[in-house]
C-alpha cells in the first residue's frame, strides 16, 4: 500500500517507509516473459481488449501519479 508521508508531502512511502518514485504501466498481459509477478505459473487469463485501459485512460493515470511525486513512468 502506498500513501503521502504527511499532506505536505509530494512523495509516495509504503508501509515500510520506503519511497517509490516510479511508475511501471503494463499495456498488455499478453507478454511471453511469463514474470511471477503478472503471470503466475498456472494461471493465463487475458484481459479481452475491450476491457484494456485506452492511451487517454493511460495518459490521465499518469498524470494523477506524476502530481503524486512520481517522477518516472516505464510503459511496458
């Protein structure tokens, strides 16, 4: 879970104190790398396109976290 150390504060800590500052955006889920992490073993469902995030929803997203302190987006 990520929240603001304090309201004054423009960067993003999780529960561990740690402090994220970047951002990876994943357009697909239909990547052959099969991570752990989007791809567990035993598991492959595919988002249908229809329900994929559109450039517009991803360019708004990225905005939101940008006026959160995110200062590097990986678009994968």
């Amino acid at each position: 879970m990520l929240s603001f150390q304090n309201k004054n504060s423009k960067m993003l800590f999780d529960s561990f104190g740690r402090i994220h500052n970047y951002l990876r955006i994943s357009v697909t889920d239909a990547c052959n790398l099969r991570c752990v992490y989007c791809m567990p073993e035993g598991k492959n469902i595919v988002t249908p396109k229809n329900k994929m995030m559109s450039a517009d929803e991803i360019d708004k997203l990225a905005s939101v976290f940008i006026n959160m302190g995110i200062n590097k987006i990986r678009i994968t």
